[in-house]
C-alpha cells in the first residue's frame, strides 16, 4: 500500500490578518521532514467531496500589507 497525504480543509477567516497563526515556511519543512520524500500530496475540500493537488504553479508571494480580497 503506498502512503498518500491528505490536507484537510475548512474554512477559517475571510482575511489571513483575522488568522492569529499559521505555519511559517520552516516549520512546514520541518513537519514535512518525517515523510518519504516520494508522498504525494492532496488538498481536500468539503470533507473529502473533492480534492486538488499541489504545484508551484499555484504559490503566490504577496506582500501582507496588500493582501487581495476575493
């Protein structure tokens, strides 16, 4: 059986400036360390309904200051 990891998503705030904390860059590295490097990586929505993958593609540095409303 190959091990895949699967994030689970919810719906916290409107603003990442009403989030009090999030994971900084090394402590992902860090958390992500313990797995095979070879793990794939899933984003899961609405409690498993669908799913999206993760690719550079979809990284986007931004400035906190002028942080996009959607």
């Amino acid at each position: 059986m190959k091990d895949i990891l699967i994030y689970e998503t919810f719906r916290k705030a409107y603003s990442t400036k009403d989030i009090k904390h999030t994971m900084n860059v090394g402590e992902l590295i860090e958390f992500l360390q313990d797995y095979d490097p070879e793990t794939p990586i899933y984003l899961s929505f609405d409690n498993g309904y669908t799913y999206e993958q993760v690719t550079e593609a979809r990284f986007e540095l931004q400035d906190e200051d002028e942080e996009e409303y959607y």
